[in-house]
C-alpha cells in the first residue's frame, strides 16, 4: 500500500474534526449490500486473491485488532496494520470495516485510512460501496477510497467519479487549494494528481474535459509535475482559462521557489503583471521553506499588499523555528498590519512555547487593535507555562468582545483544573464571561456544551 494515501484522509479526519465510527455501529453489513458489494468486483480482485499465499504466513503473527493494539509501539502497530490489512482477501475487508467502530477515535482513524486505503487498491468498488453504509462518517472515508483507487487504477476511478458525480457532492464543496487553507483536496484533484505520477498528458487532459471544479483538477496535476520539472509545469499553463492560470501559476512558483528560488523569481517576473505578484508571493513561500530569513528579505522588495500579506505567515512560522527572536523583530518591522494579524495563529504558539516573556512583549507593544486582539487571543490559546493570573490579563486586552470572552472561558476553564477556589474567585468577579458560561464552569461542565452518545444535548 502507498503511504501517500494516509496524509489526506488523516488530515481531513482531524482538520474537520469528524470521526470515521461507523453508521450501523453494534450491527453488519446487510444482505443486501453485501451483495451489491459482490455485484461490484472488480478485477482487482482476482489480483488480491493471488496474492494470499504470500500474505498467509502473516496471519499466522497477527490474527486480529485486539492482538495489533496489545503489542508495545506504535510502528510496530502501524507496520502490523499494513500486513495485516494486506493479509485479507477480499471479501474480509467488510467485516473488519465494522469492527473499526470499536477502537478509540484516535486508533479508528488510523486503522479506517490504512483499511480503506488498502481495501480500495484490492476491490475498489466494494469499499466505495461500503462507505454508503457508514452514514455521514463515509463522506470523510471516500477521499481515501479514492486515492487509494487513483493511485493504482486512475481510469477506472475516474469513470467511477464521473458517472456517479452525486456520490461525491460533499467532497467537491470541501475541495479547493485556497492560500493558507488546509488544502483539502476535491475528487477531481486526487484522480488528477495520482494520475500525472503516471501519465501527466492524459490527466490533463482528462481534467480539462471535467464539467466541475476542472480548474482544480488541472492544477493539481501541474502541482505534480512541477515537483519534478516546474518548466514543464509551467508550459502546460496555457491549456487553461485566463481565470485558473492565476493559481497554477502560484502552484508552480511555490514548488520552483524551494528548489532553486532565483529561477522561479526570474520566471515569475516574466509574467503578466496581473500573476505576477502572486506568483512572487508563492515563490517566496517556497524559499522560506529553506531560507527563511532570506525569504523575509525577498518580501521587502515587493511592494503590493496583498502579496505580501498572503506570503508572510508562510515565512513568519518558518523563521520562527530557527530564530525566534529573529521573526519578532522582522515581523513587528512590517507595515502591514493585516499579515501581522495573518501571521500570529503560525508563531505566536512558538514564541510562546520558546520564549513566553518576549511574546508577552510582543502583544503588549502592538499599536493596531486587530493585531493586538489576534496576538493577545493566540497568546493565551497556545501558552502551557505561564499562570493563569498572568493569561487573564492578557485576556483583558482583548477589545472584541466575543473573542474576549472566549479567551477568558479558556483561561478560567485551566484555572478550574489548577486551582479550584482561586478560578472559582476569578470567574464569580469577572464581566468578560457570561453568566451561563459562568455557571457551567463553575459546575464542571464543558464550556459550550458537548455531545453523547452521538446525539445533540440541550
């Protein structure tokens, strides 16, 4: 199994926060859908079933969840995973898919991306099918089918997204590879970017034929082959709409920019001024990914806004993990005061962590409100040293109010858990929370309410 397939599905799991338990937890699969599943065989099939003599001596070491999570290391569980998984012959799969509901969110997430992503390169269709068995869990399953589809067996994945277009609604209005965004990526993306590792042509071309989200399509295969040759990337820019050139070009330049950043400045600067700026910001990223401080001075020559502001905390968190006293002074050197605020969700938990006094500092000696707030707000969030009479103060400097009592929530809600009657004190003087959220943290309730059992409580 290719290992690419667990950072998409891991990072959409955690990133939106939704588990992959399964929808008919405590009972299996019906016959029904096990018999669509069979209806649905492809024949990747026969290719795994070949393989079980290969495979069989690993189920003799690992026969079940149980016996992987009782052993010491988590590489080792991870490794005893991938055999076993590989161990299975298809018609297995569906039975271990429902014992997944079982284990702690953290093991179920791991275990769903290496059984699904598995399961997709042995009998694709099949797992595609099971996920419409899982509930709202198997919108967030289906990034890994896909890929895991994709990367063996493009075409058919992608006559499958194409003729059932409807399956994978929820997954388009997710994609999209916004600046500073998590990148999550849509169907189309994964099928064309695991495609061009194999056949870059026919991925674009397949991509340019889509009737949704084409352009994002097409700049997820120029991503891929810009890793290897951003020249190459680059020449297949001008099969796109004017509209979508835009971000594939900020695409290429990023890549460019981390192997060799005065060729892809000189590149960027050859192009039309309206791509121009972004496609320099992107650079720059790239750079900083490498030279961080030799990215910050590269953002001192440009003169647009807003491509300094996208650029910054890219280079504000990776100059921070080298310098951190370095990145303050860089940073509060600016004038920009909206990449300032940008940038402080990216350092302001390493400076807190590195050098807590510094950025205390830091948030006391900003001048712009916006700044200050998002400072003052990310200061407390991330800071795990400092007391909790010292984070109420901060705390108070914040002027929105919301964020404000958000922040204040927080810093009380760790004081109950530190020091039951001095948070009890703060929170019974304190005008910045409310009198509802006073009353659940001072009765040992979650600050804004929970869940149980999978269902809403009042």
């Amino acid at each position: 199994m290719k290992t690419n397939i667990l950072i998409p599905g891991v990072a959409l799991a955690i990133g939106l926060g939704v588990g992959f338990g399964l929808g008919n937890s405590g009972g299996g699969v019906d016959d029904g859908v096990a018999n669509v599943e069979k209806q649905l065989r492809t024949r990747s099939s026969d290719r795994a079933g070949m393989d079980q003599g290969i495979n069989s001596s690993r189920d003799k070491k690992v026969r079940s969840l149980d016996d992987i999570y009782r052993q010491p290391g988590q590489s080792d569980r991870v490794q005893a995973l991938l055999d076993f998984y590989s161990g299975l012959s298809p018609d297995q799969f569906a039975s271990e898919a429902e014992k997944l509901d079982a284990l702690p969110f953290n093991e179920r997430i791991l275990a769903s991306v290496l059984l699904f992503g598995k399961w997709a390169e042995v009998d694709p269709t099949a797992a595609m099918a099971f996920t419409d068995t899982m509930g709202f869990a198997g919108a967030f399953v289906r990034p890994t089918v896909l890929q895991g589809w994709a990367s063996t067996d493009p075409v058919n994945a992608a006559k499958y997204y194409t003729d059932n277009p409807a399956q994978f609604a929820m997954m388009n209005m997710m994609g999209g590879r916004g600046r500073g965004g998590m990148g999550a990526q849509g169907p189309g993306e994964i099928i064309a970017g695991e495609w061009a590792k194999q056949d870059p042509e026919a991925a674009m071309a397949w991509a340019s034929g889509l009737k949704t989200n084409s352009s994002d399509a097409m700049t997820s295969v120029i991503s891929e082959v810009a890793k290897t040759d951003p020249s190459k990337a680059a020449a297949m820019v001008g099969t796109m709409d004017a509209d979508a050139q835009t971000g594939a070009y900020e695409t290429i330049a990023k890549q460019w920019g981390t192997k060799n950043f005065a060729e892809a400045a000189a590149w960027a600067n050859g192009l039309p001024e309206e791509q121009r700026n972004a496609a320099m910001s992107a650079a720059i990223e790239g750079l900083a990914l490498k030279n961080p401080a030799f990215a910050a001075a590269e953002i001192g020559k440009m003169t647009d806004a807003e491509a300094i502001r996208d650029a910054v905390p890219t280079v504000a968190k990776n100059y921070a993990r080298t310098d951190v006293q370095g990145s303050m002074d860089w940073l509060n050197s600016l004038d920009n005061d909206g990449a300032k605020r940008d940038a402080m969700r990216e350092v302001m938990p390493i400076w807190a962590s590195s050098n807590s006094a510094a950025a205390l500092e830091f948030v006391k000696s900003q001048t712009s409100p916006e700044v200050k707030d998002r400072a003052a707000e990310t200061y407390v969030w991330s800071n795990r040293n400092s007391p909790p009479e010292e984070l109420a103060e901060v705390a108070g400097m914040i002027t929105d109010e919301g964020d404000r009592s958000r922040t204040t929530g927080v810093v009380a809600a760790r004081w109950m858990q530190e020091d039951k009657a001095a948070a009890t004190d703060f929170i019974n003087g304190t005008n910045s929370i409310s009198d509802e959220m006073k009353e659940r943290l001072l009765s040992g309730k979650p600050m804004w309410g929970g869940r149980g059992r999978g269902r809403d409580r009042d």
